[in-house]
C-alpha cells in the first residue's frame, strides 16, 4: 500500500432510507468493526452515498463478509471491499457521521 497512512480494510454497502446507523452496525456486533461512515440523508430523504464499514485487518473484513446478501430492516446488504480512495472521495461528496 503507498505510503500516507496505515492501511484501511474496508467495506461499502447501499443502505436504505429507513436504516439506522445502529440497525446497520448491529449484525456486525460479533466482527471486529472498528468504525463506520455512515451517510446523511439529502433534502429528498433518500442517501445517495454509500456506508463504509472499516475493519483492523483483511481477515476481519473477509469475516465482515459473510454478512453479504443479509438483510438489515428493508434493505438487504451488498457488501463490496473498496479502498480509502473511495471513502475520501464519497467524504469529499457529502456528508457522514462516524460511528464505533
């Protein structure tokens, strides 16, 4: 990984408009989820950014991983790795509230 920080392993998923911040957090209770970027809501209600869900480590993320395809209230979860250049240009977009 080029230098400019430690490495983050990530996650992003779509989440939808009825979805809270704790609701998507808590099928990840028994992970090692280190923090989550969770989108603010535009003017029309929807989030038009995905989550980010941030792990200590590749085998913490892959564990993340099989949460893949579950559902959190109405939304089922699809589950992508990305990378921080992803997560600094959805920051740079919009907005998000931190969560650990």
């Amino acid at each position: 990984c080029p230098s400019g920080g430690p490495e983050q392993h990530l996650l992003k998923c779509r989440v939808g408009q009825g979805v809270t911040p704790e609701a998507l957090m808590a099928p990840f209770k028994d992970t090692q989820l280190s923090k989550m970027y969770f989108p603010e809501a535009e003017a029309d209600g929807f989030r038009n950014a995905p989550a980010f869900l941030e792990f200590p480590s590749a085998a913490a993320r892959k564990q993340a991983h099989t949460k893949n395809e579950t559902y959190v209230m109405d939304s089922q979860l699809i589950l992508l790795a990305t990378t921080r250049h992803c997560l600094a240009a959805a920051i740079s977009q919009g907005r998000f509230t931190e969560h650990e």
